[in-house]
C-alpha cells in the first residue's frame, strides 16, 4: 500500500514524463522534433500526440531499443 507521499511522488513523475505540445495560438499543434504541423487526422486518433506519426515512430523505437539495452545489461 502507498502512502501519500509515494502516490505523489508517482504522480509527479508521470507529469514529467510528459512533454508540452508545441502549440500556436490557433490551436495547430507542430512536432516536438521536426517542427512538421500534426495532422487533424492524427490528432483525433491521438489527442496527447506531441510528435508527427515518423517521428512518434522513431522515439518509440528508441526508447524499445534503450529498454532492450537495459535488460542485456542488467
Ligand atoms: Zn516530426
């Protein structure tokens, strides 16, 4: 069972896990690495999408490659 501290801390580390949309004032949304508009299409399909779907792709990747990294290490 957590305590509240620990649900906080838990809490926290989510919301930094998470990365600002990169927005302008009319409400399109550009991607964090290419600068590339976000679709509408993939907007609707994912509405946290900070990335265009390559680039989404390509960290995706990266981040499987680092976990597989870690377990060979490990
Ligand atoms: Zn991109």
């Amino acid at each position: 069972m957590l305590s509240r501290a620990q649900m906080l801390q838990r809490h926290t580390a989510l919301n930094a896990s998470q990365e600002d949309p990169d927005e302008d004032a009319q409400g399109n949304r550009y991607c964090l690495d290419c600068a590339d508009k976000i679709s509408a299409d993939r907007r609707q399909a994912v509405p946290t999408a900070v990335r265009c779907t390559p680039c989404a792709s390509r960290k995706e990747a990266e981040r499987m490659a680092q976990k597989r990294q870690g377990i060979h290490h490990a």
